[in-house]
C-alpha cells in the first residue's frame, strides 16, 4: 500500500481487478499530461500520477477509481516527496471524515 497526504493506493492482484473496468469511465489528463487522483481544494495542489497508463472511474455511485500502470508510474505532489509506483493495477481510495450529519472527502 502506498498513501500520499490524503489518497490511499492498494495494489490490485490480476484476480481482483473488477471485471467492469471495460464500462468504466476514463478520467482525462489535466495539462500537463498528469492523471489526478485528487485536486487541493485550498491549495490548487494535486495528487497526481506521471507515466503511462489509465485512470479509471468505477460505474455507480461510489466514484470509486481504479489505476493502471503497465509500465509503472510515479505519484507526485507539491508537498509529498514523490513515490515510484511498479507496474500493475491499484484502487484510489480517498481519506473520509465525519463531520456531524454527514461524512466527505478530506479537504486539502
């Protein structure tokens, strides 16, 4: 596992890779040429992932993302030390917190 500031990545075995990746949503590449896991409300900084590959958002409501790397990659961030990622698949798993009422995503 490998966790940057708020963004958890796991590391996917083949068999887990679910079988609707095929119907899953491709996330763009911001402009310069990154894939975001998560964007800095506060600071405009971003968690994101240089190198070839794919980043997919599951169907349904959860938004969950998936991540393929077939060459490996590299996880950057403005204020992270950058963490070399091998080749394969991960689930992005973004940092929660419950607040009264509710539970969202960790703000940045």
């Amino acid at each position: 596992m490998y966790r940057q500031g708020d963004v958890l990545i796991v590391p996917l075995a083949p068999e887990e890779v679910p079988p609707q990746t095929r119907d899953a949503h491709e996330e763009p590449r911001d402009g310069r040429g990154r894939m975001v896991l998560a964007l800095g409300e506060v600071t405009g900084h971003a968690h994101a992932v240089v190198g070839p590959g794919r980043l997919l958002r599951e169907p349904g409501g959860s938004g969950a993302m998936l991540l393929e790397l077939p060459g490996g990659g590299r996880l950057v961030h403005e204020e992270h030390a950058a963490i070399t990622l091998p080749k394969g698949w991960y689930r992005v798993i973004r940092q929660r917190e419950y607040v009264p009422g509710a539970v969202r995503l960790v703000a940045d």
